[in-house]
C-alpha cells in the first residue's frame, strides 16, 4: 500500500476513534456534577461517593494491562469491541437500580472504558510505524483522541449538569448508556483490526499476582473507611500483603519470555520516570474528581464551607477546568519550543501542584474556586497529552498497547489509592470535631487538596531524571510539537 493510501486509511480510523474517545469524555465529564444527586438517591454521605470511584479505578487497574496485552496478542479492534460492550452493559443497569451494592458494582464495572485510548494509541501506531516519522503521525492522532475526548468531557459536564436540574435522574443515566451502545457499532463497522498480532500465550499467573496485589492494597485502605478500620490491625494486615505480592509478581514477570507486563520497562530511563510521574498525576486527575464536585454542592449555611452550587453550576466548573485542560495540551508544544519537553512538563506539574495548593487559602467563592481548576487544568492538559505518546515511541513495537496501557494503569493505581485516602479523610475530622449530615469534613478537603498539590510538585522533581529522549519523537522531532498541529486542524 502506497504511503498515501495507508495515511489515508489511517486517517478515516482516527475519525472513527476520535468519536470512541468523545464518548469516553462523556463518560468522564457527564456523571461529576450529579455525585450528589446520585447520594441523595442511594441515601448514602458524600464521602461514601468516593466508593465508586475507587472501585472503577480498581478494576480499571486491573483489565488495562490485561486489555492491553490481549490487543497485542489478538488484535486491539476486538479488545475494544470486548470493552465497549461490557461498559454499555454496566451504563444500562445504573438507571435501574436505588441499591447501593448494585449500583457500585455496575459503576465499577463501567471502568472497562479506561482501555479505549491505550487500545486506541497501540492500534495507530501499529498502521503508522512504517511510515516515515511514525512518532509524530501518532503524536498527531494522539492530540486529536485528546482533544475529542476534552470536547466530550466539557459537553458531558455541562449536559449532565443542566439535565440533572430538570429531569428525573433515572432518564438522566440513560443518555450516556445509549452513546456508549452507538460507539460499539461504530468501532465494528469503522474500524479495521490491527495489520499484525504478536499471538503467544497469555500470561494467566501474572494476572492473577498483580490482581491480588490490587485488591490487597486498595481492599485494605477501604477496610479502613469503616468504623474502627483505623485501629483494626486486619487493614493494615490486608495493606502489607498487597504491597508484598509485588515482589513474586516482579519476579515471575522476569522469568516470562512473554510477560503481562514487562517489568523491565521500568529500569528503563525513558519509560521509568514516565510511569511514576503517571503515578503522580493520577493521585489529582482522578482521585480528586469527586471530593472536588462534592465540595462546590456542599451549602455553607449549613456547613460553614463549600459553595453550595447546582448542578449546573457545578458543571461550569468542571468546563471550565477542560477547556483550561485543552489549552494546556495547546500551550505545551509552544512552550517547548522555547525551552524543551521536559522544562515544559516540569512547569506543567508545578502548576497542578500550585492550583491544588491555591486551595488552602483561597476557597470560599466560586471564582476563586474556578481560578485554582484553571490553573490545575492548564498543567493536567499537557501531562494528558504528552506522557501516553512519549511511552508509545519510545516502547518496542511489539509492546506499544503494553507501553501506553501502563501508563494509564499506574496512573489509575495513583488514582485509586488516592480515592480510598480521600474518602477516608472526608469521613473523619480532625481535632474532635464531628462530620455532621451527609457532607464530607472540611479537615478532609484540606486534605485532598495537600496530598494533590504535593503530588504533583513531587511528579515535577522526578521529570528532571527523565531523558531528552522521552518526549521525542525517534526522528528527533519533539512529540508534543505535533499535538498543537492535530488539534488545531
């Protein structure tokens, strides 16, 4: 196939992608301004919110490696069809149900949707790596699935927001379930499978090793949300043994010709660094979705703090942040032209950490509330786009999906774990004081906004160890420069 007929090809599959990635924003945007509405309907405490998002982090830490190394194996086109269905599945019972344990359940469930972009961005770069300067081709595609998924983010929040005002909240969880149902045809009739499969043996050990591990250290921090969890000896048992399981996980992925997950990727200092920055970041772009949503709702004449905005309200919020997270991923390549990559993703980190830490004094009124996510979400759109294309150039070919799988995964783990620490100070106040009604404690949102702003400036420290090379494209081209090109036209 001639180079004009394969970038044409590649091209109608990053249209059809770019849709899949819309609704993947959604997905992320639509639900945040109703968390309240959705504890009011369950009669649950807001703190109990961060239930969900811990266990669709869990388990979306748990099937992305494992997605992602089946793509490779099978073909990424299936593994995305595979994705796709059971998220649609989970989205129709939500709906349904005024059951917590279902409704967590299905919720968690939902977290299949993680996969698509690892899937996504493995699945280009398979097309694109014979090409001529296949890093910035994909770092093109990469920014445009980025921008899709920012702009379905942004309609999501502002749609659920004004939706959830005026309509009953069950026809309110319906509309998500339906677009989730028209991306799985689109995906099976727009989207070519990957032109080559590695094939070999799944390895079933090492799934089973780092799933016990998961559910290990995220099962005891949630064991410590309960009453006495704190001072109960079998939370702290349950942690100890997850973070032990890492070890004869590390060393039966080494012994593997063919492992779940290369663990050797992680000495690499190209992806290494990446990784535990992913880590970092997950902590805030993830774990403090809820706390911050739960927050604006929260009525200061009752409290003595929060907003007390609508559902609308807080969905402006949230817009805001995503269009600040779209300008971030545009300012990045300028910027980085001026300095370099890595400068540029080391400011980006230090300006997520100086949103979050803005917070401490400065949260009592709306603006200043929409100020701090602005300057968080300038610095988040440049790590969202940078960190998943600097791991796919610079993974082997043949572990592209894996690459850019475990970026989001360690990423999700950062989240999860932060999840489960935050529900737990949103449940407890400091210094005696109680937590009253069905409001988290405002000790606890001190908290959430400490632990992220430390995170991320922690995540600036360790960029400085990572190679030039990481956020170049393999012809020397920086990979971020060409994000600017894709979402601008």
């Amino acid at each position: 196939m001639s180079r004009t007929a394969t970038l044409g090809a590649l091209v109608a599959v990053v249209g059809f992608l770019a849709f899949v990635e819309f609704t993947s924003g959604v997905l992320q945007g639509y639900y945040t301004p109703m968390l309240s509405d959705i504890a009011r309907h369950l009669g649950i405490h807001d703190a109990d919110v961060n239930w969900f998002e811990g266990a669709q982090l869990m388990l979306s830490a748990l099937v992305v490696p494992a997605f992602a190394k089946l793509g490779d194996m099978i073909g990424r086109k299936r593994m995305l069809l595979v994705s796709t269905a059971l998220t649609a599945i989970a989205a129709f019972v939500l709906p349904f149900t005024a059951t917590f344990g279902v409704f967590l359940v299905a919720w968690a469930l939902m977290g299949f949707y993680v996969v698509w972009l690892p899937l996504e961005i493995a699945l280009i770069w398979s097309r694109a790596r014979r090409i001529e300067g296949s890093s910035a081709i994909t770092a093109k595609a990469a920014g445009i699935l980025v921008a899709a998924l920012e702009g379905g983010a942004i309609i999501g929040a502002l749609v659920g927001g004004a939706l959830v005002d005026v309509l009953p909240l069950t026809v309110v969880l319906l509309v998500p379930a339906v677009l989730i149902a028209a991306c799985f045809f689109v995906i099976l009739f727009g989207v070519q499978e990957s032109p080559e499969k590695t094939g070999g043996a799944f390895d079933t050990v090492g799934l089973v090793l780092i799933s016990l591990s998961l559910i290990g250290l995220t099962g005891g921090l949630s064991l410590l949300r309960l009453p006495g969890g704190v001072a109960n000896p079998l939370s702290w048992i349950v942690i100890a043994v997850g973070v032990l399981i890492v070890v004869p996980f590390v060393l039966w992925e080494l012994r593997q010709q063919d492992p779940l997950i290369d663990v050797r990727m992680f000495r690499s200092p190209a992806l290494g660094p990446v990784f535990l920055t992913a880590g970092l970041f997950g902590v805030s772009v993830l774990g403090a979705q809820a706390p911050l949503s739960t927050f604006a709702r929260t009525d200061p004449s009752v409290y003595g703090y929060g907003l007390g905005t609508t559902g609308f309200q807080t969905s402006l919020i949230i817009g805001l942040y995503l269009i600040a997270m779209i300008a971030g991923a545009l300012l990045f390549p300028l910027i980085a032209r001026l300095a370099t990559p890595r400068v540029t993703l080391i400011g980006a980190s230090v300006l997520v950490g100086a949103g979050f830490l803005l917070f401490l004094p400065f949260h009592g009124a709306y603006l200043q509330v929409v100020t701090n996510m602005i300057v968080v979400g300038i610095g988040s759109g440049a790590l969202v786009a940078a960190l998943p294309a600097a791991a796919a150039s610079a993974a082997p070919h043949t572990q592209t999906g894996v690459a850019t799988g475990l970026t989001n995964s360690v990423k999700t783990v950062g989240g999860a774990i932060a999840s489960c620490v935050f529900g737990i100070a949103l449940m407890h106040a400091v210094a005696g004081s109680a937590t009253t009604g069905t409001a988290g404690s405002f000790s606890g949102y001190v908290t959430v906004w400490v632990v992220c702003g430390v995170t991320a400036l922690a995540a600036a420290v360790l960029l400085l160890f990572v190679p030039k090379q990481a956020f170049t494209d393999r012809a020397g081209h920086p990979a971020g420069e060409d994000v600017i090109d894709a979402v601008a036209g």
